[in-house]
C-alpha cells in the first residue's frame, strides 16, 4: 500500500512539475520592440528571472550585478529582466535600459501570467531556472538590502551566484528560497 502511495506521488509531482515547466514557456512576453516571444526561446542551460520596476530603487541598484552574472556567466546562461503589469509605458522601460546599462534582454509581462506562475512578489525578485524550467533557486540575489532604504555596506552572503556555482559544480543547492526585499508588484 505504501509502495501505491509513493508511485502515486511522483507521478503526480512529475506531473505538476512538466505541466508548470510547459505553462512557463506558454506566457507570452513581449519585448521592448513590442515584438511577442516566451521563456522557451533560450538555448542555454540556466536562466535567471529578474522581475524590475523602473521606479525601484533597488531594481536600480542591482543592475551592474545582475550585468557581471550575466556576463561572467554568459556561456552558460542568460538573465532576463521582467517588467510586470500595465504601469509604466515602453517608453519608461527603455529610459530604464539605456539609464542603468541594462545588458541583459527585458521584457513585459502585462498580463503578470509570469508574475502568478512563478508567484513572485516583489522587484527585484530572482528566479533561477534549469533548461527544463524548473526553479532552482527563488528570492533575493544576496543580502545587500537589509530592508527598503537600508542596506549592508557590502553583501557578506551571495545567494544567486552560490546557486550558479553550486549548479555548474554538479553540487546540490543548498538555499534554494530566500526572501527577497523590494519594491511590492502592485496589481496594475
């Protein structure tokens, strides 16, 4: 009976985990072009979500870290920025690129589909995903921001990347959530 009962289980894990993998590829994004694409259009082995507001001091601050991931990482995998909801206009979205640098691709989710899926909650939120989709690790990308309008001279502990490098090592993740601190995605 308790054979029955684990089957049952994993198949139904595996299950949900598949149909969760394939609704994360189904969201439609759209670029800063307008142009509409989705999450499955990558060919590298990871992929880090990062939801932004323009308007977010801390999605303003993070973007030369989230520009060394993705560059010190770059064989391996690709950062995409997420902008959610309908309050800002493109127009705000690219101000924000070509202020901060962004070198990275970013994108809208006007729907927030992805916002739900993934069930983010805050900007700047990270969410790092294998080539299946699957969420290795979800939450702040270090521990710089103690909580909105304080921070740490310097993070002392480096969630994202220890992912990343737990990952390319063929190690376990050992955090694999961590609170994220920022700016709340409101329901717009």
């Amino acid at each position: 009976m308790m054979r029955r009962i684990i089957i049952f289980l994993a198949a139904f894990l595996f299950t949900f985990l598949t149909v969760r993998a394939q609704q994360l590829t189904d969201i439609p994004l759209r670029t800063l072009d307008g142009k509409l694409v989705s999450l499955s259009s990558s060919n590298k082995k990871l992929t880090v979500v990062v939801f932004l507001s323009p308007e977010c001091p801390l999605s303003q601050s993070y973007i030369l870290n989230l520009n060394r991931i993705q560059q010190q990482n770059a064989s391996l995998l690709q950062v995409v920025g997420i902008f959610p909801g309908t309050s800002y206009s493109y127009s705000d979205y690219i101000t924000f690129r070509d202020k901060y640098k962004v070198n990275f691709d970013l994108f809208v989710d006007s729907s927030k589909s992805l916002v739900k899926a993934l069930a983010a909650l805050v900007t700047p939120e990270v969410f790092l995903l294998d080539t299946n989709f699957k969420v290795l690790y979800a939450g702040a990308i270090d521990n710089w921001a103690i909580d909105l309008g304080t921070k740490r001279y310097a993070a002392s502990e480096h969630y994202l990347p220890d992912a990343i490098a737990a990952y390319v090592a063929g190690e376990p993740i050992i955090l694999t959530r961590k609170k994220a601190i920022g700016c709340f995605i409101s329901d717009l």
